[in-house]
C-alpha cells in the first residue's frame, strides 16, 4: 500500500512538472511571436524555441530525501551569509533568497520534500545570481581562461528566450514578492548585451549569468507552487 501511494506522489508531481514546462514553452512562444520584448541591440535573438536536445527529456530525478534536501538548504543559507550587495537589485534578491530558504526550511519540518527541493532550489539560484554581480570585475582583471563572444552569445540567446517565461513563473509560483524579480533579470540581461558590444566579455558572462540564475529561481517557485499550498505557508518568516 505505501509502495503505492509513494509511486502515485512521484507520478503526479513528474506530471505538474511536464505540464509547467509545457506551458511556460508555448507562453513564451507567444510572446516571441507577437513581438512583446524590445531588448536593444547585441547577439541576435531566437526565432524560436530551441529544439529539444538528440537525447530526448531528462532523465527522472532521483528521490528525494532528507538529508539531501537538507543539504541543499544548507548551501544556500552559506553563500547567503557571504554575499554583501552593492546595489537595490542585490538587495532583492538577497531578500528572496532568505525568504525563499524560510519557505524550504518549513516544508521540510511539515516532511514536504518535493516543495522543500524546490524552494531550496530557487534560494540556490537567487543566491548565485547575487554572487555572478559581485564577481563583474574580477575575470577581467583575474588569472583563468576568458569567455569567449560566441558562449555568451549562445548563452544570451538561451536568456532572452526564457525572459519570455519569466511573468509566467510569476503568475503560477502565486508569490507577490516574486513581482519584481522579471524586471530585474532583464535589467541583468540588457547590461549583459551593452557589455558584450563593448567586448568586455567578463562583464557580459557575469550578467548573463545573473539573469539566467534570477529565471532558474522563479522557475523553481513556480515548481514548488504546484502542490498545494495553504496561504499561511506562503508567507516568508
């Protein structure tokens, strides 16, 4: 009986997860093709999604469990301890990252391991894109091998698609603090592509990567929003 009831728990939540990207795929589409985003000059930007990699879907996630989950958080919590923002962008994602470590920290005490991962995916994802604004600087001036123009051009690419999902993730992550968090990744990717066409590559990388970091993390809160969740749980401590 267990067996089955955990197999019917990994068969739903495997089945929110396909419907949200699917979703979040043809709300962006849309607004691809109906021409809703002016971002300035730089790399070109898709005409289209991208096409699904040879390999076919990912491989299923392992399950969850505890420790693992734990472990997670823990990452988070200890880059958030490190991280000093230089400006009202950092800020907010500082602040959503420890809200967001909150909301893990609960569903793991409640034993909610699926919204526990999620959350604490997203605090990860919003803590690295605070730590990709404080690097700008240093990997130009730094030892180590240079991004080169055709990866971030490749990568900004992969950016401004999913900044088409990014009001999505918002609406079905239900979160009214995550509001402001689009906006602020866009800003990241329009400095990504006036750096780029200064040929300032570290600058571009640290950008872009700030952005794609801020939609990984709404994309987790939209994830962990396809449980239910009572309205108490939601609220950041």
């Amino acid at each position: 009986m267990t067996a089955g009831i955990f197999e019917r728990e990994r068969m739903e939540s495997r089945r929110c997860r396909g419907n949200l990207f699917a979703a979040a795929r043809i709300a962006a589409l849309l607004s691809v093709l109906a021409g809703s985003a002016s971002l300035g000059q730089g790399p070109p930007v898709p005409p289209h999604p991208p096409p699904a990699g040879p390999e076919g879907p990912p491989p299923p996630r392992r399950p969850l469990n505890a420790r693992g989950v734990g472990e997670r958080i823990e990452r988070a919590r200890s880059g958030l301890a490190n991280i000093k923002p230089r400006d009202s962008e950092g800020e907010s994602l500082v602040s959503m990252a420890q809200a967001t470590m909150n909301w893990a920290k609960r569903a793991l005490e409640a034993n909610d391991l699926t919204r526990a991962d999620r959350f604490g995916a997203a605090a990860e994802a919003f803590v690295h894109a605070a730590e990709h604004q404080d690097h700008i600087g240093e990997s130009e001036r730094g030892p180590g091998p240079q991004p080169q123009a055709r990866e971030i051009a490749d990568h900004l690419q992969k950016v401004y698609f999913r900044l088409q999902q990014a009001e999505f993730f918002v609406s079905a992550s239900g979160l009214e603090d995550a509001k402001a968090l689009p906006a602020i990744a866009r800003r990241f990717y329009e400095r990504a592509r006036q750096a780029y066409d200064k040929n300032a590559w570290g600058e571009a990388d640290e950008n872009a990567k700030s952005a794609d970091d801020t939609l990984h993390g709404l994309e987790n809160l939209a994830q962990a929003a396809q449980k239910e969740t009572p309205p108490s749980d939601r609220e950041p401590e």
